[in-house]
C-alpha cells in the first residue's frame, strides 16, 4: 500500500504494510469496561497526533537497523497492553444501553511504513500539512462514522531514510485524555527499554461513577454518530511563531494598559497568547459588538481535584474553563481585560469533591453543546496546550522526541506547542475560512509583526 504527495520532484511516498493487531502478550480482564460520563461525551471524538523521533548518533541503542525500530516499537506496545489492557478491547454497546469497552483482548492496529525520504525532508510538524501528515496516520480518512467495534486505538510506524521515524495515533477519546495518553506512551517507552513501569495506570473509572440517574443511550444521542474527526475543508490552516522577544513584548503590553491590574504580568505564556489570539479573532470575524465571543480552555482536572484523583489514573480527567464576552468590550478593552477574564476563569475551576467535579463537567459540557453553532461560525473555540509532550519521559530507546503535531486540524480548536523539544518558543495552529484568516494575519502583522510560517 503506497502513498505520495507532492509536486515537482519533491515526490514524498510512504509505503505501508498490511495492518496487523497486536495483542497483549498476556491473558488480561475479560468483560466488561466502564466508561465515566466524561468518557461518554467524548466517544465520538478521536485525538490524531504524530511523534517525530530524530536519530541521535550519541545513543548507541541506534545502531540497530532499521526493521528492529518497528519490531522493538511493536513489542513494547504487546506488553504495555498488559497494564493498559482496555485499548486491546472494543467500544460496544453495554447490555443496559451505555457504551462500555469490552476487554475483548483483541489487540491495537499496527502498521509498519517506510518513507523514500529524510525525516527532515517532510518539513516541520508543528506547521499544518494535513495532505501530507496525515499520510503518518493510517485511516485517518476510514475511521468510521460509527465508534462502535473498532479498535480505540491504531499505530503507525514511519522509518525514514536518515533513521529517524515518526509515531502516528488515532485515538478514540473516550479512551483517554492528552495527560493519560502521555503517561501511556511513557509506559510504552520504559518498556522498549527494558525497564519496570515508573506509574502503575489506575485502571478503575467507577471513582467518576456518578449517583443513579437515566443510563446514557446512544438511540437518545443520534450526535454519537458523527465524523470521528471533523475536518472543514474550506478551512486555512496555518501557525504563528512567539518567540521569546514576542513574549516579552505580550507581558508589556498587557502591563503598560494598566498597571492597577496585578497579576497580568504574572499570566502565563499559554494565558497571554489565548487572551492575544481570542481578541485578534474576534476582531478578524467582524462580530455585531453585542455578539458574544466564547473561549473554551481545555484543563487537567487532576490538579484541580481537592481529594485528588488517584496517582495514574487513567481515562478523560479533563474539563473545560468557559471565558464569555460581549465581542464589543473584548475589541475595545485593553489586552489585560482579556487577560484577567481568562486567569479569573482558570481560578474559579478548583473541585473540592467528586460531585463537584462531575456537575462541573456536565456544565461546562452543556455550554459546548449549546455552543455547537457558535464553534462551527468561528466566533467560539476552544483552546489546548501540547507542549507537555515534549518531555524526556517519551523515549524508546531508539530516537530522540523532538516534536508534536497534529495531522488533521480541527478548524474549532487552537493549540499553542513548543516549536521543537528545548525551544522557548511557541507555536500557535488555528484554521479560519479563507477570507477571515487573511483578516486575522493583517491584524497579527499590525499588532505583534507575526507572519504566518505558512
């Protein structure tokens, strides 16, 4: 199975073997998994992301070839399904009607790939190329329009000629959040290198069970079956660079509007580029001044949860802070304004017991689903920040992790990553139509002197 993309002589091919399932090498659970009702709401939702590992001629474990890359890659994830058995299982229909996983331990979908080219050939990730990234991720353009059945989870392995590779995922979300799925492939990593699990994943999700109430059905929720990965063609992907001197020139400007408002100066860099990117959208959609303008901000609850959840836990622990203006106010306010909206938001989200936690949750979750107009409109979206992954904690002994991106934009959401592993610098990805991205770069080069890196 081959692909290609490309212009001129720069013809990029990837070559793909047949998919096989990989299994856990072990006997594991065999029934029934419980999904929490965050899980549920994230059921037809998948996370696409690809991993760059560059070679690293200082690491002797490279000096194995390259087919051993892929079968090392491919044991350790045998094993590591041991621990993280429900992703060898299928997301089902439970007999009461609520969607469960059933620990069928009938494996991950693994297929091997090899490029015609050097991994520095394909260009940055952190910068959109969705014909040619998505070409890492294998049935990014099959993964059924219906969950149900399906492996949670599918893998592909890219060697390149330099000896770098790349590892694509598609995950089904209800699986997993970002924090859980990096505690994953660290898990993954540890055992490539022959090493005992550093955190033993907590498994049991009925800690998010909440009081009796109506079972979740997918008849009742005809949305279930939607696109797993909704892509607007229409739409202009591109990423912004703010780097340190950009940064800088954020925090004084936030301080010089006025210098009553403490605690602007002390925002943090994923705080100031939000408060900066919600304002020079707003003003790119040319928004009724009474319009509101909705930011949505993806947080860990684990950090969040007065009794903690336990160390490990695996599943979605996330949930979204909701910052709401008057598009008017927000354009005609200063950046501090925006600034201490979202801080003040981001405050107010401290969970001091489950109850808590689960209203939370099913309150921010409204609000997106009422929402749903607004986010496919542009003037609401929603905020993420990858650069977490970018950590020595990833590693299979074989290459050393030096991006992150996403292969398929989503127009509604806007992630803010690290440009590449030990840089300060942050990169920005959105999509907008045509016409309303122009708007946004005018305003980007007017106010900050960013251009677009494509």
């Amino acid at each position: 199975m081959e692909a290609s993309h490309g212009s001129g002589e720069a013809v990029f091919r990837i070559t793909k073997s047949k998919p096989v399932l990989v299994s856990p090498t072990m006997n594991t659970y065999d029934g029934l998994y419980y999904l929490s009702p965050v899980d549920e709401f994230l059921i037809p939702t998948a996370m696409n992301m690809l991993l760059r590992f560059e070679r690293d001629d200082d690491d002797h474990g490279m000096r194995r070839t390259e087919i051993n890359i892929c079968e090392t890659i491919k044991q350790a994830l045998a094993k590591v399904l041991v621990h993280y058995y429900p992703f060898a299982g299928r997301v089902v229909m439970g007999p009461d009607g609520n969607i469960m996983v059933k620990c069928t331990g009938e494996g991950v979908s693994f297929v091997e790939a090899v490029a015609n080219c050097e991994l520095c050939e394909f260009g940055d990730f952190t910068i959109p190329d969705p014909p040619k990234h998505r070409q890492l991720v294998h049935a990014w353009n099959e993964y059924p329009k219906n969950p149900l059945d399906k492996p949670p989870l599918v893998v592909q392995v890219t060697r390149f000629q330099c000896g770098g590779f790349v590892v694509g995922l598609l995950v089904n979300h209800c699986m997993c959040d970002g924090a859980s799925m990096r505690e994953f492939m660290k898990s993954w990593g540890e055992i490539a290198r022959g090493l005992p699990l550093s955190v033993v994943p907590f498994l049991d999700r009925s800690i998010l069970k909440p009081k009796p109430k109506q079972p979740f059905k997918i008849e009742d929720n005809p949305e279930i079956i939607s696109p797993v990965v909704p892509l607007n063609e229409q739409s202009v992907f591109k990423s912004f660079c703010f780097d340190l001197q950009k940064l800088m020139q954020l925090k004084k400007i936030a301080a010089m509007e006025d210098e009553t408002i403490k605690g602007t100066t002390t925002a943090t860099d994923f705080q100031l580029i939000m408060a900066f990117i919600w304002r020079a959208r707003t003003k790119a959609l040319k928004m009724n001044p009474s319009d509101q303008s909705k930011l949505f901000i993806v947080l860990d609850g684990r950090h969040r949860f007065g009794p903690s959840f336990p160390k490990g836990y695996f599943g979605n622990a996330l949930f979204l802070a909701h910052c709401e203006c008057s598009a008017g106010e927000l354009i005609e306010r200063p950046l501090w304004f925006a600034v201490d909206l979202m801080k003040r938001a981001l405050e107010l989200n401290f969970i001091q017991s489950l109850d808590d936690y689960l209203e939370n949750v099913q309150s921010c979750l409204d609000t997106v689903k009422a929402s749903t107009t607004e986010l496919l409109l542009d003037t609401a979206f929603i905020g993420n920040k990858w650069s977490t992954f970018l950590s020595n904690d990833i590693d299979f002994g074989c290459g050393v992790l030096t991006q992150i991106g996403a292969p398929i934009p989503q127009k509604d959401l806007v992630l803010v990553n690290s440009h590449i592993k030990g840089s300060k610098n942050k990169i920005l990805t959105l999509g907008l139509t045509p016409s309303n991205m122009k708007a946004f770069e005018e305003i980007m080069q007017s106010e900050m002197r960013i251009q677009a890196s494509i």
